[in-house]
C-alpha cells in the first residue's frame, strides 16, 4: 500500500510557524517540518538507501511547502535508484575546495609553520628559493592535481644545469611541503615522498666545502690576475669589485661576506666581526668570528667607503639589499674564470689548501675557515689567544697572493713559538 502524502496545506504551516509551538508537522511520503520556535524551523525528509535508513535536510522555513514537495521527490528519486546526494555535495565541495588550494598557498601555510624556529637567514634563504625555483612552474596548480612526476622536473632543471647541491635543497623544500599537506589531510599520500633520494647531497671533501675550485698556484695566480684585469678595465660596479679583491683574501663563507654591514669593520683596530646570525650552525650555537684584517683588505675597504650609500658593504637593488652569491659568481666568470671549475666559495678551498701546503698549521687554517676544532675550553682559550696569530696569518696570506698574481717569490712563514703562544 502506498504511503499517503501531501497531507499539510500552507496555510497550516503559516499558522504554525507563527505560532511557534515545537512540533513536527508530517506531509507524508517521508517530508516534515519541525518547528524549533516562531517562524523557525526546518525540513526534513525520511528515506531508505539500499535498505539503509537516511534523513536528508531539505532546507529551512523559508523553503515553502511546494518547494519543499519538489525537492522530497527529487530525493526520492536519488534514493531509489541508489544516490547518495549528501555524499556527493560533499564531494563536490571537497573538489571545489582542493581545485582552489594551490601549491602556492600550501607552501604559505607550511612557511608559516615553519619558520617559528629559524633564524631570519634561515627563512630568507629559504624564501628565495621557493620563489625562484618552485613557485614559478608549480605554485599556482592545485595540490590536488600533483604528481611526483611534476615535483622532479622542478628539481631536475636545476640539477642538469649543473647546481647538484641546489637541486637538492630545493627537493627537500618541496618534501616539506608534501610532508605538511599529508599531515594536515590535503592529500592521502606524501607525493614527493623519496624525492630528495633522486637529487641527493653532492659528497663533500672532508676538510672543507665541495665547491669547485682552482687550487694549484699557478692557477690561483692566473685568477688574480684575471680578477684585477676585469676590474681595472672597468667592467664591474665597485662593490662587486671589492667583493672579488676580498673573497682570495678572506676565506669567509659568501654570503657571510656578502650580508656584512658597515657596522661591522672597525678600521681602528683593523678588525672585521661577522654577527653570529650571519655565521652558518645551529641557533644557539652559533658566535660571532672575529676577523684580524691584512692591509691589503683594510686598503679595499677604505676605497669602498667612497662609494657607501646605505648600511651595507655590498648594495645593490634586489629585495635583499645586498649583492647575492650568484650575481658575483657571475662577475667572476665574465672575469674569465670557467664556470664549473671555480666559484667564490672555493676561495675556502684555496685557502685550505695552499695555506697548508706553504706550512701554515691546521688548527690555524681551520680557524681561518671558522671550523670549530678542539674540546669546549680549547676553543674558549683559542678565541681569546688567536687574535695576533690570526692577524699574521692573514697577513701572510695577502702578501702570499700578492707574489702569486706578480709572479714573485712567496714570502716565508716565521711562525716563532712566541706567536704561537701570544
């Protein structure tokens, strides 16, 4: 027998819901109305989907009661031939929501997230690499619609160019992101999960950094010579200049260097302090370094002093304020240094390696390097007993690469106990 239906009129839900009484008036053929208070209440439809029981919201008192017909026989006719309308709204809006979550906007949220225990080097490195290698070819695609496949190509561009370690840097970056999507239910599956194994660290030498680099003293002599060529001739602005007379001189890291203020040069005591958010290590760990300078660097740095316009050694106009590794390493090729046989990190390796070879002991070329070396109160007594060392040292140096680039002899190394010992 057929269920009766269309049992209410409209004029009895009119009145009804004026009224305000809680009730629930029944239609029939599934459909109510249950009145909560006056002039509110809401619809509702009792059906059965594959012999399950369901109820469906219809919609509120503004819904008429017509209305209200209409969209029970809809879902009837849902129910009946197997639909389930609520789980496919949902879907839809699942959809919706997951088409307009772009990588971009994933990657903010992570960064957000992120960032609470880095240091401001930490982040901006980071930043920059998200919107120079990242964002541009995937940032504005839904996570949805990512495959693993897209991921590596990202990472694989930069690595056929050459730049294995960024390659590398930016696969991490990118698993990051996919680690937090997955946490956070953006997606079933860590899609980039095992891509860092693709684009894997370059193996580093033992001693110092795996840049490339020319080491022997010919051929550090031929770059000196190249470098105060390119410069003399005028083919670089006097900050990019200076940076390349001061990176053979001091083996600091790049962008150590490059991030340095005015601030930091006391030409009284002719001494260069690098802030300990500018030195590389864990936060807490890090201290200021300390760098005695030769004449020679003291020299490029009262000739810059001409050319200061704000707190920075380096200036330029990028977002950073201060010139940027690959921009001098650029300088430095045009100079005539091959690319991938040179860059101005190496100038650590030359350091490392020729310092050594000329006899310079290790604890002093580690120093140079800012390599930590000795138990906790070693390294306490070094920092306050090396300064006059470290001042020969680097001096030593300067001269040393003076004779290389005008092709004279090398000063000795007089290293008496009592510089040792100072």
């Amino acid at each position: 027998m057929a269920r009766v239906e269309n049992l209410l009129t409209a004029k009895q839900v009119e009145v009804a819901l004026r009224k305000g009484t809680p009730v629930q008036l029944n239609d029939g053929g599934g459909l109510y109305l249950n009145i909560t208070e006056k002039n509110k209440g809401t619809w509702f439809m009792r059906g059965r989907l594959n012999g399950v029981a369901k109820r469906r919201v219809l919609g509120n008192e503004k819904v008429s009661l017509a209305e209200a017909r209409l969209l029970r026989n809809e879902e009837k006719k849902a129910l009946k031939a197997g639909i389930d309308t609520v789980a496919e709204k949902k879907a839809t809006l699942k959809k919706a929501e997951e088409d307009g979550r772009t990588f971009g906007m994933v990657s903010d949220e992570w960064l957000n997230f992120w960032k609470n225990d880095k240091d401001d080097k930490t982040i901006k490195s980071t930043v920059g690499r998200l919107e120079k290698h990242i964002l541009p070819v995937i940032g504005k695609s839904p996570y949805s619609s990512l495959e693993f496949a897209d991921l590596k190509a990202v990472c694989s561009v930069i690595a056929e160019n050459g730049r294995r370690e960024m390659a590398n840097r930016v696969a991490t970056i990118i698993s990051q992101v996919c680690r937090f999507a997955k946490i956070n239910g953006y997606h079933k599956y860590n899609i980039a999960e095992d891509l860092t194994v693709l684009f894997p660290k370059p193996k580093k030498d033992i001693n110092f950094e795996g840049f490339p680099a020319i080491t022997d003293k010919n051929g550090v002599a031929e770059m000196l010579r190249k470098i105060e060529k390119f410069i003399d001739a005028g083919r670089c602005s006097p900050y990019t200049g200076a940076a390349l007379k001061l990176f053979p001189l001091i083996p600091l890291r790049a962008s150590s260097m490059l991030m340095s203020k005015w601030e930091d040069i006391n030409f009284d005591e002719a001494i260069w302090k690098i802030p300990a958010e500018n030195m590389k290590g864990e936060i807490g760990q890090r201290r200021d370094f300390v760098i005695p300078l030769s004449t020679q660097a003291l020299s490029v740095l009262k000739t810059l002093q001409d050319f200061r316009i704000n707190s920075y050694l380096f200036p330029s106009g990028g977002k950073s304020g201060h010139l940027g590794v690959e921009g001098v390493n650029n300088s430095m090729h045009r100079a005539g240094i091959p690319k991938g046989k040179m860059c101005i990190h190496g100038w650590r390796k030359v350091w490392g390696s020729l310092a050594r070879e000329y006899g310079l002991p290790d604890k002093i070329v580690e120093r140079g390097l800012a390599h930590s070396s000795g138990s906790s109160v070693e390294q306490a007594y070094n920092r306050a007993q090396y300064r006059e060392l470290m001042r020969y040292s680097f001096q030593w140096w300067a001269d040393l690469l003076d004779a290389l680039r005008e092709g004279k002899e090398v000063p000795n190394l007089n290293l008496s106990s009592e510089l040792l010992f100072s």
